[in-house]
C-alpha cells in the first residue's frame, strides 16, 4: 500500500511547534510521508499547501487560542476547492467543548495536550484503512 | 587538607564501599537518571565534594554560588510577581489593580500573539487572535489604558516581549511620559532576548544581526535614561520548554547572556556600564534538586566568566539576578487539580535556589488562560511559601549538602562542556545558523516524549494513576471574539484622532535612519509619541532589515 | 476521493490545482488510470523548460529555487516545483520540509509546489519524477524545477531528467567536496558556490574550474617549461580552463558562479546562465537529443514495470516456476535455462494477448 500522504502545520502566530515536530516525527516513523509547513500559517496557505501536496490528512497543531477562527476557515476553503474528503485532525489547548464544536463542524478527532503520539498514529491508520476499504 | 582529614576520608571511604556492597545486595533497582540524564547516585557523601570551594562560601560573595545578597531574604523577600493579561487594555488594566490589592508587589505583562509577533490588531494575521493569551497593545494609547491609575514610577514592571520589545518599550517609556514619570525612576524589566527566540520560541521578527543591533542600541540608550531598568531578561525558560535538559538550559540561555556582552563591547560600551541592568530568567520544572542546583551553579558561572573573561569590575555586573516561573510544560490536562501540587514544590525549588522573583503558574493554564481563582491558588502558594513554611528564613539552607553541592559542581561542568561544544560549532549565532543548537533541544524533546510514552519517566495522572472520570473538571476563562472587536474599534478611533502627516515623517526618519549605524533607540520613540501603531513601526524597520525565516530543523 | 476520471481530467484541463494534485498522485502511485492519464497529457507535453537543482544537504538549494522563482514570476512565468527527499529506508516514512523555505511564493496562483518522498525505489524513481514532470507540464507550466538532495546515485539521476542541471555546492563543506566526486562533473550543465562570502569560496570555484579543465584535457603539457616564465603569472587553472574552451567551442563549457543566496544575490546571473544553456540546447540540437532520451527512458520503464505485473502477477507462471525448483536443485535446470523457458513459454502474456 502506498504511504499516507500527512501534511503538519501550525496556523497562527503561536511559536510552540514542539508539540508539531513530535507529531511529524511519529508520523514519519510510523511510515506516513510528512509534509511540514512551519510555523505561523494562514488557513490560506495550510489549504494551499494540503490541496497542491495532494494529502490524505492535515494536522494541525495550535496553543494560541484561536482554534474556533481558524480551524473552521481550514475546513472551509478545503470544500471550496473540492476536497472535504481530507481528514482535518490535531490538537492542543483546546477545551473540550471547543473540540465538540469543532468536530461537529466536521474535523475528525482532536487531541488534547498529553496524548501519546501512537494515539494519533493508530487514529489516522485506522481512518486510512477504512476509507480505502471504501473506496476499494 | 590535613593528614587527620586525608585520614577520616579514608575512613570513609571504606565505609561508602561497605554501604555500597550491603545497597547493591538489598536492591535490584535499575540506576535513575536525573532530567539532564546523569546518574543520580543513592546517596551522596562527603567524599563526593572533597576540596570544593563553595562550602567555604558566604552568601554575597564571589562567586555568588550561595546567592547574591548576604542577608537571604530576611534583607527582601522575592517579588511576587505573576505574568497576567488577556483582552483588552481596559480588561487587563481591572485585572492589575485586582491582583496589586491582594499584595502581588510587581506587574508582568502577558502580551496576546499579534503583539508578540509585532502585528497590531486590525492586522489580517491578528484575525482570531486578538487578546486570546494576553493583552492587545497596538500603540501608546493602549499602553496609557493599560496602566491607567497605576504609577509607573512605583511600580516595578516587566514585560514579555522579544523580536518587536524595543517598539513596546517605547510605548511603556512614552506612557510614563504622559504620566509625568521620571525616567530616571522607572523600574521594571523587557525581555528582549532573541538569541532565544531563534532557538526556542519562535517570535521573531527580523533577522538576527539586526535583531542584535536593536538590542545592543537599547542597552546603550537605557543606560543612559533609564538606568535602573533592566535591558533585557535572557531566558532559559522557554528552551527547556521547549525541551531542553536543565544541563541544556543553564548553557545555552548563559551562552546567548555571554553573546550579548560580546555585542555590547563590540559597540564600544563599557561592560560595567550595561551589565549589571541584564537580568536573567529560569524555568523551575519537576526534579526538586537539579533545579537548585541548576540556579546556584547559574550564578556561580555568570560570576566567573563576567569576571575572568569580560574584565567587569563592578559586583552589580558579576551578580547574576533572575526570575523563575514553575515550567509550564509539566503541567497536565489530566485530573488538573495536582498541578498545584507540582507548582508548590516547584516554587519552593525555586526559592531555595535563591531567586529575586517568582511567578507560579496557575493550574488551569495548560487548557486556557486561568481563572481568577486558579490565579488566586497560584499567589496563596507563594505567600504560604513565604510566611508559613518558614522556607526564607535561612539563607541557602541547602548550601554543604553533599547532594546539592555535588548537583552543583556536575551541572556547572556540564555547562562548560556545552560551551566548549558551542565554540566549536563557531558560537551561538552560528549555531542558530546552521540549526545545531535547534537540534539539540528537539533531539532531548523527542527523548523525554518517548521516555514518557514508553512509561520510563512517570507523569501522575497521565501515564499513571490514570482515573476514568472526565478528563476536565474544573471551569475555564473564555476569552470571546468581543475583545477582537473592541480593541479594532478602539485602534479606528486612535487612527481617526492622530496626526496622519506626523507619523508619516515619524517613519521615515525611523526607516532612514536603519539604513545608517544611529541608535534607533530616540527615532522610534519618537514613532511611539506620534501614535505610530506597532505594524507600523515593525515594517519600517522591516523595508531595511527584511524578515527572519525559519530554518527547519527535526 | 470519489471523482471519475473524465471528470478529473475536464478539471484539469480547466486549469484546476485540484485535479493537477490528484493527476500527481496518480502517476506517483501508479495508480489505476495511470498510463490512461499519460495517454491523454502526452499531446500537450514539450513546453516547459525544466531544471534540475541538486547538492549536498544545507548547500542552500530551496532558498535559491525560493528565489528563481520570485523571479520568474515577476517575468509573469508559470512555475512548478518538485522538492524530492529520501524516505526512511526503515520505516517507509519521509519528513518533507522544502516549502518551509518557499513561503514566500507559498499563496501564488502561479506556482504549484510537490514535495515527493523517493520511497526507496530502485531505479524508476528518475523515470517517475519525470512523469510527475510531464504532468505539470501538460498542465502548462512554463518552467519545472526539480528539487534533489544530491547525495546519492538516484539522486543525480533524477535532476538530471532535466534539460538544465543545476549543482549547488559551499565551501568549507566536505559534503561538497564528495558530491564533486560522486559524479556531478558529467552531470552538470551550471555550478554555483552558494554563501559565495564565506572564506574558501574563491578556492572551491577555482577547484571546480581546475576540474572542468581538466577532464577536457589540460594538463601539464599545455604549460609551457617554466625557462623564462615567472611563475607568479603561471596559472593552472587558466590554462586549464583555455584549453577547455579551445578544444571545441560547440560543446557547452559549465559556467561556475558565486551567489549569496541569504542576501539575494547572484540569482539573476544564474537565470541568464540558465538561459544561455537552453539556447545553446534549441541551436545544438540537445535538446531535441535529451527530450528524445527521456522518451526513450520512458519506454523502457513502462516496457519493465509491464513485464514485472504481467508475469509475476500471473498465477499460472508462478506455479510453473515452482515445479522447476526441483529440477534446478536437482541440478538438471539452472536459473538461466529457466529463465530462457519461462520468456519463450509466456509469448501472449508478454503481449498482453491472452491466447
């Protein structure tokens, strides 16, 4: 099976990418290939990027607060250009309430700060191999 | 040393190998390892600080190993000060009176990102952003609200700022100002540190060497107006939070302190003149003694190289003085309320390591800003650290313990040694280059995640005495979009209401004047007093000096 | 996603990002549809000039493809960029980091950028990086940059799909000096000694040269017996370089330049090198010759990848090979006469005819 296509980025202008370049570096090592933006994104870019690089899933990880901003403008500007079917996931600080919210608004799951990193690994596997047992 | 000394060493000695053989039969324990990765021996003697100096040490002398002032904290207890702000300036301005009339005795300024990273509010990258982890300051007619009703010629404040800190200045400087405050008498502290940006943090604005100039143009400028305040805050706090060992922390953040004084005397300032305004900022995290021992060693090094390989000549300049905050990093969203356990003892580590102010942080921090009550607990535990415990009472009280001094000795070399590695890779700003001190840091992050993964290092709550019940019980701070708006509102009618030609010519002379070699310092306070927004002054600069772009590095 | 394919390729050709996205994926996996795809783009392949960048890792090659195509865009051309970088050879997994670097450019309509993994492929990854090429320009790019870390054998293959091939070398880096050796000589139509400032650029500029010189066929007899000469004026490298230049002055000689790509500069000489190089490919006729290569290539990719599922995906093949492993153990077979009967007995399936 070909790798997972993952694009990690941090939108907003928060400068804590520890939690970012954990998560790439899991990724990586569970066979995922794994695009890195940097830091300080727009929505703008981050679709740019997920639809130009072709990925399955986007990571986001953001601390700075402004999840209900920017989050939903991610998902929106993927729609707009067809592709709703890639899996927005992430984490950070986020309140839980926030993360319902979010995730009705149709991210997949979000993770709060402390999750291992095989969490999010197995979250993603499993969503890949259930969406290509679909598509098959 | 004695015959009769070398003689009970050897008693001892034979003894320690006694003990040794009785432990090693009694215990299938695998070695623990201390944060930095050194072994943590079970028990420590007095053969392992035979002929060391600091035991004959006194507290306020050289080389300050003990602490900076010979009366403790019986001269003055350490400043409380706790990092606040969110929202508005009028918000935060409500929250300061708050927390000075529950005897907090300093303000710290918490800015929110668009600040931080030098974007006013009504910027299209502060959309969402604005007031979310910490105040909204776009020009002096926030900063004036911002401390409306508290003099600033009494109060001491410091402010969390780095790659636009010396725009903000200006502000605080120009506020004061209208306050009728004499510069001469403001107190208080900038952050300032870049070099650690680059490394850990991550707001940065302009690329490194003008990055410098502006810092180096400041110390120059304040030593002459504002003497008693503190240039710059040169911080180890957010490299271990970025993951750095505490061994890491204590070398890199004395580093960068060493590269600022090597650019200060490359400008042709006398050492004694700027160093005794720098002041220094640690991270007290989980492991109680390496911490002390991190900040006793932190002062003894400072001291020596200040000394032996600057030439200053004034104590004021060898003294190393210095904040701590409990590391916001070992705070858990899981079951929340330990982490006012974790910060009480973090802040004991801190005070008996000897520190001049403290900020502990709430327990809420690590889901939202906190509440005022989470706020509240966090100040209680200083004071009942202060008054109760009767911790301050005895000057470094740890001081001769064969652990704590031993501590001392190894992390002082494991800081000579990261240093001597420094020089090799051709010094800080070369290392930043080419990412190998990035590289560092992100190489002991991946190793404490996967120590923590791999349950080999315990975090209660998290990888262990892990409860079902929901993973969040306690209330939270919402910071809504209404601050967003207002403050956009506010910075249309400061627009509307200011003199459009004299910001213009302001910025010129501010953008001219990068081109040159003058000390920026006069020209954008000159911005500042026009009403010169913060975008406006960052970009100015930022025609001439371009941005910073990161490097990436795993 | 759930698109049929004619309607992947109206939004292609419509000129959507999407659709060029997923007509990448397909070709770089492979996928179902994928020769069909190639099929229907071949008629629009030919346009774009294409560039290879390659050097040793940290030499500077994203910031100055981050630069040309600043550049090129203010020249109102089109760019497509593909930054390949090795995938893991334990795990399978990559960490792509190029865009970082190319944020500048990073919301330009203009400019399309894909970060490719190699995924440890022994050969065809070249051949594969030229189809994803050929993609983008199908889609109308006027200029490709194909982005390398040159380090390895399949590394210089790939850039040198190119009809330009960049070398981006530093100096006081001993990567730059193996990259040197591990071939980039023949490969190379332009070298630049990026952070052209620092101490030892001069000299890594002259060495290069002395290189170039000499694989032309400088050597000591072309400098005359020093009886009368000073020797401050006798020069190794020019007189290595004249005799490059005289011996045939229809061959491209490789232009070694200086840039500074932190500050910007040397990025405009290097654009006009690039230039003259494809003027000298349109009016030599290489690029005719390199562009008839790639075909080539290409056919013999699809010819071997064909092979490779015809046969081993055959079920009937794999049992007849089974029941000559005793006969090979045995000693009355060995795996040259098999092969040779496997090859003869499998004609219609190597056609693709079933009998």
């Amino acid at each position: 099976m070909r790798p997972i296509r993952v694009l990690v980025a941090k939108p907003g202008l928060d400068g804590h990418d520890r939690g970012a370049k954990v998560v790439a570096a899991a990724l990586r090592d569970a066979g995922m290939e794994v695009i890195y933006t940097g830091l300080h994104q727009t929505p703008e870019m981050i679709a740019t990027a997920a639809i130009q690089e072709d990925v399955d899933v986007v990571g986001l990880s953001i601390l700075s607060g402004a999840h209900m901003t920017l989050i939903p403008r991610v998902l929106d500007l993927l729609r707009d250009d067809g592709r709703e079917d890639i899996l927005v996931t992430g984490g950070g600080i986020i309140p839980r309430e926030d993360m319902d919210a979010l995730e009705a608004r149709g991210t997949g799951r979000l993770f709060g700060p402390g999750t291992p990193t095989s969490e999010l690994v197995e979250y993603i596997h499993n969503w890949f191999e259930a969406r290509e047992a679909q598509t098959a | 040393m004695t015959t009769a000394e070398m003689l009970e060493l050897d008693r001892l000695r034979e003894e320690v190998a006694q003990w040794r053989a009785r432990f090693d039969a009694a215990t299938k324990r695998n070695a623990l390892f201390a944060n930095s990765g050194h072994v943590v021996e079970p028990l420590y003697t007095a053969l392992d600080i035979a002929g060391d100096a600091a035991a004959a040490e006194v507290p306020g002398e050289f080389p300050f190993t003990r602490g900076i002032h010979p009366t403790g904290y019986r001269g003055k207890l350490w400043t409380m000060r706790q990092f606040a702000g969110f929202g508005t300036a009028p918000e935060t301005n409500a929250r300061y009176k708050y927390l000075l009339s529950q005897g907090q005795t300093g303000l710290s300024v918490a800015f929110d990102f668009p600040t931080l990273m030098g974007y006013d509010s009504d910027h299209p990258r502060s959309e969402g952003e604005v007031g979310k982890c910490g105040v909204a300051i776009s020009s002096l007619a926030d900063m004036e609200t911002l401390f409306e009703g508290i003099p600033l010629d009494k109060v001491s404040v410091s402010m969390t700022i780095n790659g636009p800190a010396v725009i903000l200045f200006a502000f605080y400087v120009a506020a004061a100002e209208k306050q009728g405050a004499v510069a001469a008498e403001l107190r208080g502290t900038i952050q300032n540190d870049i070099l650690k940006e680059y490394m850990a943090q991550h707001a940065w604005v302009y690329p490194i060497e003008p990055a410098l100039r502006l810092i180096v143009d400041n110390f120059a400028w304040s030593a002459e107006h504002v003497p008693l305040w503190n240039t710059i805050s040169i911080s180890g706090y957010h490299i271990r939070e970025a993951g750095a060992t505490a061994a890491q922390e204590l070398a890199f953040t004395l580093a960068d302190g060493f590269t600022y004084v090597e650019r200060g005397i490359a400008r042709g300032l006398d050492v004694d003149d700027f160093a005794p305004r720098l002041s220094f900022f640690w991270d007290i995290h989980n492991d109680f003694f390496e911490e002390i021992a991190k900040l006793r060693a932190a002062r003894r090094i400072w001291a020596r190289h200040m000394r032996e390989r600057f030439g200053a000549k004034d104590t004021r300049s060898l003294i190393m003085r210095f904040h701590s905050q409990t590391a916001g990093v070992t705070l858990t969203a899981q079951q929340p309320m330990n982490n006012i356990v974790r910060v009480a003892y973090q802040a004991m580590a801190a005070v008996l390591g000897g520190t001049q102010s403290l900020h502990t942080n709430s327990m809420d921090e690590t889901l939202a800003l906190p509440t005022e009550q989470a706020v509240e607990v966090a100040l209680r535990t200083q004071q009942v650290l202060a008054y109760e415990t009767g911790v301050p009472n005895v000057a470094d009280p740890l001081g001769g313990s064969y652990y704590v001094e031993a501590l001392t000795d190894k992390l002082e070399s494991e800081a000579e040694a990261l240093f001597t590695k420094i020089e090799e890779v051709g010094g800080v700003v070369r290392g930043l280059e080419t990412g190998w001190l990035q590289r560092q840091i992100s190489e002991s992050s991946s190793r404490q995640q996967w120590e923590v993964e791999q349950r080999r290092r315990t975090i209660v709550g998290v990888n262990d005495f892990v409860t079902d019940e929901g993973e969040l019980t306690i209330p939270l701070l919402k910071v809504g979009a209404e601050a967003e708006r207002e403050q956009r509102s506010r910075m249309a009618a400061m627009r509307a209401s200011r003199d459009d030609a004299l910001v213009k010519l302001r910025l010129a002379a501010l953008r001219d004047a990068a081109k040159t070699d003058a000390n920026l310092m006069p020209l954008i306070l000159d911005c500042a007093r026009a009403y010169c927004t913060l975008y406006e002054i960052r970009a100015a600069m930022e025609e001439v000096f371009g941005a910073y772009r990161e490097p990436v590095f795993f | 996603m759930p698109q049929s394919f004619d309607a992947l390729i109206a939004d292609f050709e419509a000129g959507k990002t999407a659709a060029l996205a997923r007509a990448i994926s397909i070709v770089e996996n492979h996928r179902t549809g994928y020769d069909e795809l190639m099929t229907r783009l071949h008629p629009r392949i030919g346009r774009a000039q294409r560039l290879g960048m390659t050097g040793p890792p940290g030499a500077g090659k994203s910031t100055i493809t981050n630069l040309i195509v600043q550049s090129l865009r203010r020249d109102n051309l089109r760019v497509g960029v593909v930054a390949v970088d090795p995938s893991s050879p334990f795990t399978g997994g990559a960490l792509l980091g190029d865009r970082v670097r190319m944020e500048a450019v990073a919301l330009d309509r203009g400019v399309y950028i894909r970060s490719m993994a190699t995924r440890g492929s022994l050969g065809g990854l070249s051949a594969r990086t030229a189809e994803v090429a050929d993609v983008l320009d199908a889609f109308g790019f006027d200029r490709i940059i194909i982005e390398t870390v040159g380090v390895g054998q399949t590394e210089l293959d790939i850039a040198r799909t190119a009809d330009t091939t960049v070398v981006v070398l530093v100096p006081e880096s001993g990567d730059s000096i193996q990259t040197l050796k591990a071939g980039v000589m023949e490969i190379a139509d332009i070298f630049v000694v990026n952070k052209g400032d620092r101490p030892g650029a001069d000299r890594l500029r002259n060495d290069i040269e002395l290189m170039l010189g000499l694989r032309r066929g400088a050597t000591s007899a072309n400098i005359p017996a020093h009886h009368g000469i000073p020797l401050k004026t006798f020069n190794p490298i020019r007189i290595a370089r004249d005799a490059a230049r005289s011996e045939n002055p229809e061959e491209w000689l490789p232009a070694v330049l200086g840039t500074i790509a932190s500050k910007g500069e040397g990025i405009d000489l290097l654009l006009a090198a690039v230039d003259r190089h494809f003027r000298y490919l349109q009016t030599s006729g290489g690029l005719k010759g390199r562009r008839r290569n790639r075909l080539k290539n290409q056919v013999t990719e699809v010819v071997a990848e064909r092979l490779r599922a015809r046969l081993w995906e055959d079920p009937d093949t794999i049992t007849w090979l089974d029941t000559q492993l005793d006969l090979m153990e045995a000693g009355t077979a060995t795996p040259f006469s098999v092969a040779d009967e496997l090859l003869s007995r499998s004609g219609p399936l190597l056609t693709g005819v079933k009998p």
